[in-house]
C-alpha cells in the first residue's frame, strides 16, 4: 500500500517536473518577443492620443510615475520635439454605471485636449459601450477642449446643464466619462511643471 | 478501422455534440458567443488544445495509474493551454489581440477534461487525437451557431470583426443584416445566452427525431 502511493505520488511528480520543464523552455523562448509585442501595443494605443507630428521621441520610454487625485500610481508618458516636451499622456479612470471605466487620455502643453480614448470598461453593450470609439464617434468630441473651453461649470452632461450630450439609455456612463476628463485636465494645470520638467 | 473514424467523426460533429447533446462546456458557450466571430474564436482556441491533451493523454495512457489520472489531465489541458497562450502572444500577436482573451478561459471547459477520461484515456493514439479535433470541431460549429443567432437578433449584424481574426480576405463575412437599432438587447446579454442554446437543443433534438435517431441525452459516453 505504501509502496503503491509512493509510486502514485512519483508519477504525478514526473507528469509535473516534465510540463514544468516543458513551460519554462517555452516561456524563455518567448518571453523577449512577448516583451516587444507589449511595447508595440502601447505605441500604438499612444498615438492615438498624441499625434505624432508632436514629438521626436519615443513617448512609451520617456516616461515619469506620479501619484494621481486618488494617491494611485499612473505613468506618465511624454512627448518631445527638439527636447521639449510638447504633450503629455496618461491614465484616469471615471466611474462608471458597472464599474471603473478607464481612459487614456493626451494633453497639449497649453493645456488642451489632444485625445481621450477608453481602455477598458464594464459597461451595458448597446447602452454605455458607446464610448468606445469604435462604437460612435462621442469620444472624439473631446480634441481641442481645455478648462477654458467650455467653461467649468459646463463640463457636465445636458441633463446636468453641461453641454455634453448623454446616450438615450445611458446617463451615468457619459457622466463619468466626463467628470474624469475634466479631473484629467485639472491634473494637468496642477501639476504642469513636474510633468512638462525636462531632465 | 475507417469506420472507427467515422463514427468518432459523426459524434464529434453531430450525434454526441458537446455543447448541443452532452450539454457540456456551458460556461465559454454562454460567455462567448455575443458574436459568430466571438464564438468561432474561442471554438477553434478550444479545438486546438483539446486535439493537443488528448494526443498527449493517450501517449502517456498506460502510465497514468488510475489514482492519479484526474489531476494529470488537468496538469496537461492547463500546460497546453498556456504553451498556446504564450505561443500565439509571442508569434500570431494580431490573433493573440482577438483570442487571447478566450484563452485561458479553456481551462474552465469540462468537455477536454470529460473528453480525456471517456475516450483518449483508453483508446490508441490516433483515434483519440481525432476525437479531441472532432469534438473540438464540433464545439466551434455550436458556438459559432449560437453566436450568429445572438447577434443577428441582438446587434443586427453577422460576423462582426471577422477579418480581425481570420485576417483581411474574410472582409466579405462581414454583414449587417439589420439597423443596429432594431436589435433586441436582451439577446447579447446572458439570458439571451440560455434562451438561443435552449431553442437550438430543441432544433437538433427534432432533426434527429425526425431522422429517426434515438435521441442521446446527457451521458459523455465514448464512440467506442
């Protein structure tokens, strides 16, 4: 019986050491161009938010970590031309009608919106989804906007006196969706020289 | 021997359907199939490594002892899912973009698992390797019609975003079969899920009466 449990124990070992070893060889042979494809994503999702007219340099390396509204770490990525640093991109989140929604959203060095496009969120397909750019064109409505344009007090959606549309559906999605933008753009003026301090 | 292959072929297709006959599988089948392209991704992920364990399962079959064969099977369908994972995220990345998130779902499928015990687990190499295929197969085929049900009714369109996944030439496949905003939203979402899998048994469960087929209900008994 002893002999037999041991036998037991040492072929499911055998199973385990043998795909454990067959992982790892796997996991070496990928693991640089996993690494290379990770980076392309994030130009790619970058570019859409800072044009590349902007910059000379690669905004996914020249990048800074500070601590957002909420004391949470984001990563900050920059665009240069000539050395100077003529945007800025980064994470903010909304709350949405399920959930977080996350964006990433770029900033001109005046101060003004170069893109915001959602990352990821929860929200009801067909209802809140059109967020998305793929989904409808609403996000766009946001390139070229700053505090000063509109006016604080008209960063809201229609029904709150803003004057952005919300969906027939969906409110609180559009709701959110603004509220971060605008605590994106606060962001920004609040901390413009450590975000834009060339090292 | 060819007609070995046949039948295993005709179960896995048709007759012993692991989502419409065996009902196994339900938990990608409801998550997935808000689209035909969805549903055809997270089947031809499913295939590939069912196809893959049961080959391995059936090479290694007279050294797993009986005690320990539940947990080896799990050892083996959770290593090929993730040798597929970092295969196609390192090499077919655009792919990866689409299927990587049906991925590791596979793991949580029963129907490899129930697939290794019944078949590959007693019978030789190569049948068993077509068993995981056909079966494999014949989840794609399920899930794939599913899907289309679901979108038709709930987007209005049918095989959305096909040429992200199958590449540029299957632009064609795409279609919209209706405005977007006739679509009945209840369809993408999970009751729609249970509703199109049930009327569907239903549907093959006529085809085959009125073929005059016994109906086979429930067990994932093998071919053999």
């Amino acid at each position: 019986m002893k002999l037999d449990s041991m036998k037991h124990g040492m072929i499911l070992g055998a199973f385990c050491l043998g795909f454990g070893l067959l992982l790892a060889v796997t996991d070496r042979l990928t693991a640089a161009d996993i690494a290379a494809r990770a980076l392309e994503d994030r130009m790619n999702s970058l570019s859409q938010v800072i044009p590349n007219s902007i910059h000379d340099n690669n905004p996914v390396t020249d990048a800074i970590n500070m601590k957002d509204v909420r004391g949470k770490e984001i990563t900050v990525y920059r665009a240069r031309k000539d050395g100077k640093v003529t945007g800025v991109a980064y994470e903010i989140f909304g709350s949405g009608y399920a959930g977080e929604i996350k964006l990433m959203m770029g900033v001109d060095a005046e101060g003004k919106l170069l893109g915001v496009r959602v990352l990821a969120h929860h929200e009801t397909p067909g209802l809140g989804d059109k967020i998305e750019e793929k989904k409808g064109d609403w996000i766009l409505r946001f390139t070229g906007l700053s505090l000063a344009n509109p006016l604080p007090e008209k960063w809201k959606v229609k029904k709150d006196g803003g004057q952005f549309d919300q969906f027939a559906g969906a409110t609180i999605t559009p709701r959110g969706v603004v509220a971060a933008v605008r605590g994106g753009l606060e962001f920004y003026a609040a901390h413009q020289a450590q975000m834009t301090e060339v090292n | 021997m060819a007609t070995q292959y046949r039948t295993i072929m005709r179960d896995g297709l048709w007759d012993n359907n692991g989502v419409f006959s065996m009902l196994l599988g339900m938990c990608p089948t409801m998550a997935m199939t808000t689209s035909a392209t969805n549903g055809l991704g997270m089947g031809i992920a499913t295939a590939v490594v069912m196809a893959a364990s049961s080959l391995l399962v059936a090479t290694f079959r007279n050294q797993i002892t009986q005690e320990v064969r539940i947990p080896v099977y799990i050892l083996i369908v959770a290593a090929m899912v993730t040798l597929v994972d970092l295969c196609m995220n390192a090499w077919m990345h655009e792919l990866y973009k689409v299927l990587g998130l049906f991925i590791p779902l596979i793991v949580s499928n029963c129907l490899p698992l129930a697939r290794l015990e019944a078949f590959a687990a007693k019978e030789p190499v190569l049948p068993s390797f077509l068993d995981g295929l056909f079966m494999g197969i014949g989840f794609t085929l399920a899930l794939t019609a599913i899907g289309a049900v679901r979108e038709i009714f709930g987007s209005g369109t049918l095989f959305a975003d096909a040429s992200l996944l199958l590449g540029p030439a299957f632009k064609a496949m795409e279609m919209r079969v209706m405005p977007a905003d006739m679509g009945v939203l209840m369809m993408i979402l999970p009751p729609g899920g249970f509703l199109v899998t049930g009327l569907l048994v239903v549907v093959k469960r006529m085809l085959d009466l009125r073929a005059g087929k016994a109906i086979q209900m429930g067990g994932a008994h093998s071919a053999a």
